[in-house]
C-alpha cells in the first residue's frame, strides 16, 4: 500500500483535508450532542412534574409515596445529567449560536441531579415527628441528629442553585421553558431555608436551653392598630426553653410598661426620631413602628426588664394571622372565655369581634391571654401535624409575619441576611434591588382592621441613572353604618372625626438611592424625608375619611450601577396587599 507524502499535495488539497476533517468531527459532535439533547431534554421534561408532586407529598402522611417518588426522579435526572454532562457537550457549549442553549440544558440537568441525588434523598429521610415536642419538651439530642442530613442537603442544594445561577431561560429550548422555570422555583425556595437551618444546627441545642434557661419575649403585634412591621404589641408573652421543655413563664399587656415617658427608654438615632418621632422610645405600643426589627427587640428588652426584672435572651413577633395559619395544624382552639377560634375566623375575632364581645380593657385581656395560652398549649403538647405546622410557617415568613432577635451574637449571625431578621435587606447587591413602604395608624384605635392598600413599583433604568417610583393606593372601607356600630375603644374619635383614619406611610428607596419628589392624588407635596437603615425614606401623612381613598406616589433616583431584580416589602396588614413591579420597556 502506497504511503501519500503531505509534502507531495498541494496547499489547496490540504485544506480540503483539513476541512474535511474538521467536518467530519463537528458531524459526529453535532450527531452524538443531537441524541444527548434529545435525550437530556425527554428525562428533563418528565423529571420536573415529579419534582411538584413530591412537594406535595412532603406535606402528606405517606412516606412510602415520597421514597417512590424520589427514587422516580433520581431516575430521570441521573439519565439527564449523563446525557448532557460529557466532554463532547461542554465542546459543543463553545460554538456560537447554539452554546448557550446547550450550556443552559446541560447546567439544569447538574441542578436536578443535585436535588434528586443529595437534597431530597436526606430530607426525606427526616422524621417529622422530630419537630414537635412531647409533653410540652423537645428531644434537644434527636434534634441535633438531624445535623448531618441537613448538611448534605444544604450542600447539594448550593450546588443546584450554583448550577441554575448561570442559567437564562431565554436561552432554553421552548418546550423546557416551563419545566425549568418550576425548577428554579423550586430550588430559590429551597437552598436559602437549607443554608439557614444548617447554620442554625450548631445552636439549636443553646437555643433550646440544653445549657441553661433562655428566656423569649414573644410579641403578639395587633395589625388592627397599624406599625411598620404588623401592629402595636399590646400582647407580650415570656416563653422559656430549659432543657428542651418550653413553657409560659409570664404574661403581660402594654399597661404593664411605663409609657408616656418624658424621653426614650434607650437612646435613638436622630433619624428614627425625625421620620417616626421619638414615640418609638416612649411608648411600649410604638416599638415595632420602624422596619428595623433589631432595634424593635432592643426596645422590647429595656421595657421588660425595666418592669420585670428578668433576663430576655431574644425576641420573637408575631401577629394573629400567624395564629390563624397555625390552627391548620393544630385544628380549632376553646378559649378559657368559652370562645372557639378556628382557621378561617381567628383573625376577624382576635382582630374586631373581640371588642365588641368584651368592651372592657380586662376583659379583653383575659381573651387574649387564654388565646395565647391555648395556642401555646397546642403547639407545645405536640398535639398537631408537623408537615402542615412547618407550611404554616414558612408561609408566615414569607409575608414578613414572623421576626427573630437573639442577643447572643454567634446565633443572630445564623439568622444574617434572613427574613426573619427583618423585612429589608440589609443592603441591596448587584442581583436585587429593594423598595418598602410600611404604615403606622395615628388614629389611637383599631381601625387598620377596614383599610386596603396596594403598592406599585415602577423601575424605569432606560437612562444613564434609574429611577424608581413606588404608587401606594390607601383606602378606608368603613361606610356610616359600620361606622356607627363600633364601640369607642375601637374608635374613639380621639384625634379625628368618628370613621376618619389617619395614617403615617414610610417609603423607602433602594440603598444608596436618592429622594426626589413625593405626590398625593396627584399634586406634589413637601414631605419629611431623611436617611435610615443605608436608605433614603420619606414620610407621608395621609388622611381617609369615610369610603375615601388617596394616591400617593414617592420617586427615587438610583445609582447607574444598579441591576439586578426589583422587589417591594411593605407591612403585613390584616387585608392582602395586592402588589406590583413593572420594568419599563425602553425603546
């Protein structure tokens, strides 16, 4: 057989023979990348829906359907991950036009084998039983068993959410549009929780008073009287953890602390003062006015150790719509009073039928006492379903419903960056952009109870500098008759006209931001504007009288640098606050 010498052939054959090689390369790449694709997009497609089902089942009573069901899903996403995740994709995901596809495909099959393979492999194995006391005590080394599980799956839950973080689904195929985007639903809900609790693990046993007693003030916020993270904390409860047992170790109202003080009970930063006034540090009902939750503990720990003496290693709030989402689990409450509540009517009766029940302030107190009580007792006795009790939560978490402070720094640092540390980030990065407006009620009663509100954002990042202009629409539902009907400790008409509600509107810009102009119905207006929590803020005022609704608008001015995804927080009231973000499209 005779030998073809390079040298002997001319250039132009050369290239032809480099160029037919080259071919004939990208041909078998293109063909062996073509059945992978076909491949890594079928077990996607079938993987995702198995994915929702299991989120169901989580919240169900069947572990035998969860195990099926993970196993199910392994399947799909360990044949998507080999399709796609080879030497011969990761060369092809060079190639122009179609590399970010395939980069995009082969990123989302790591990301749902990392969840099949690690993260819910270890949760499942999870009993939930563990997560609720018996007899009034948590087993605090059971408890700490569940360390090494939760590990696993907060690693491989940054995995997936690494691997999805370089993923635009604009560049997925159109069919795997939709299965990817419940996805990435799914793991941005759940790496975050993964990262905290793993966090928390080292501490859960202190916490939980395996070292000693650690005392909790809990504060029930009224979201009948508006503040800026709920209501006014007319109800506190002193909950104490010792060596896993959780007890009431006392009960107490706003009349218990000593209010109307000539000056705050601690100091406060001139801020707070100009944009909430110093009634922040003065009255014990005001303390949850600002956003700043930190401060709202600090607040809370000078009251109660001023009138009781006792040690606060923390503070918890919540509000009565929390109470209503955990009756889910624990099933209906009778009261001491002889009253029931139940999911669906806990917050109309805690939060307005109380009042017209029992119009004296003591009793009063002794319904929301025995409420408290009976809650306490059936989520302590163990006596409720652990899957739909831990929905209820995180749901609670969710609106901002539910915050936590503790005074020991190496366990707050667990909760940085948490929304239970507070509804506002503690500053906005390259990846987010957040705006809050928070409401105080300035009408001394309890009529939040009849407001709606919306609030609207709208990003406009078509210039050199961005702006950002927050629509807050107020509305007070009272008509006369409703009016008429309620007892004075509800309206008392103290500052304004029977029915007419007065309100204070905090809006916060992004950080670094900068105020620029403020309107009410249309019309500018000179408001109160300062600084707080690294943000610019403006204070509105706002008066509603009877069936009246007020717009109010507040514009910001970004930095240039500004990116990422535009995001409102705002008080939890007792209504749903409907809200919106709009980017304008820039022609």
């Amino acid at each position: 057989m005779s030998r073809i010498s390079l040298a002997r052939l001319s250039p132009t054959r050369i290239a032809w023979i480099a160029l037919g090689v080259v071919t004939a390369f990208f041909v078998v790449l293109v063909a062996a990348v073509g059945i992978g694709a076909f491949i890594a997009q079928k077990e996607l497609r079938a993987a995702v829906p198995v994915v929702s089902q299991l989120q169901d089942e989580f919240g169900g009573d069947d572990p035998a359907a969860v195990q099926a069901s993970v196993q199910k899903l392994q399947g799909h996403a360990s044949a998507a991950r080999g399709a796609a995740d080879t030497p011969l994709w990761w060369i092809a995901e060079q190639a122009p036009f179609v590399g970010p596809t395939l980069h995009a495909v082969r990123e989302s099959t790591v990301a749902i084998d990392e969840l099949a393979q690690g993260v819910l492999p270890a949760l499942s194995d999870v009993d939930p039983a563990l997560l609720r006391p018996t007899g009034g005590v948590f087993d605090v080394a059971a408890l700490a068993s569940l360390a090494a599980p939760v590990s696993t799956a907060a690693d491989a839950g940054e995995r997936a959410s690494d691997a999805l973080s370089g993923v635009d689904l604009a560049d997925t195929p159109g069919v795997l549009r939709q299965p990817l985007s419940q996805l990435t639903g799914a793991v941005a809900a759940l790496q975050p929780a993964l990262s905290r609790a793993n966090a928390l693990m080292p501490h859960m046993s202190t916490m939980m008073g395996a070292d000693g007693p650690k005392n909790y003030l809990l504060l029930v916020q009224n979201n009948a009287e508006a503040r800026g993270t709920g209501g006014i904390p007319a109800s506190v409860v002193m909950l104490r953890f010792d060596g896993g047992k959780l007890e009431i170790a006392a009960q107490a109202t706003s009349r218990d602390f000593t209010n109307k003080r000539q000056s705050p009970i601690i100091p406060l930063d001139p801020e707070v003062v100009k944009l909430y006034d110093d009634k922040v540090g003065r009255y014990s009902q005001d303390i949850t006015s600002t956003p700043d939750f930190t401060l709202s503990a600090e607040l809370a720990k000078a009251y109660w150790t001023e009138s009781f003496g006792t040690q606060v290693d923390g503070v918890i709030s919540i509000d009565p719509v929390v109470l209503s989402y955990i009756l889910r689990a624990t099933g209906p409450i009778t009261l001491a009073t002889g009253d029931k509540l139940t999911s669906g009517d806990a917050v109309k009766i805690l939060l307005s039928d109380v009042y017209a029940r029992y119009p004296k302030n003591d009793d009063q107190d002794a319904f929301f006492a025995s409420a408290a009580v009976e809650v306490f007792d059936a989520v302590s006795s163990g006596d409720f379903k652990p899957v739909p009790f831990a929905t209820a939560v995180v749901q609670a978490v969710d609106e901002n419903r539910i915050y936590f402070h503790s005074f020991d720094e190496g366990i707050e640092s667990a909760f940085d960056g948490s929304r239970l540390s507070g509804p506002l980030p503690e500053s906005d990065g390259p990846d987010q952009t957040t705006l809050g407006v928070f409401v105080n009620d300035l009408t001394e009663g309890k009529l939040s109870f009849y407001t709606w509100m919306s609030a609207d954002v709208v990003a406009d990042r078509c210039s050199a500098v961005p702006t950002y202009t927050t629509t807050v629409t107020f509305v007070n539902a009272l008509d006369q008759a409703t009016s008429d009907g309620l007892v004075n400790y509800v309206d008392g008409a103290r500052h304004y006209p029977k029915g007419t509600i007065g309100t204070d509107i905090q809006f916060y810009g992004p950080s670094g931001a900068r105020f620029v102009k403020a309107t009410i119905d249309g019309a500018d207006v000179e408001i109160t504007n300062g600084e707080h929590l690294g943000r610019p803020v403006g204070r509105m005022w706002v008066v509603n009288g009877l069936q009246q609704a007020h717009t109010l608008t507040m514009t910001f001015e970004g930095a240039p640098e500004d990116g990422g995804e535009v995001s409102l927080v705002h008080t939890p009231m007792v209504n749903p606050v409907r809200t919106s973000v709009t980017e304008t499209t820039c022609g």
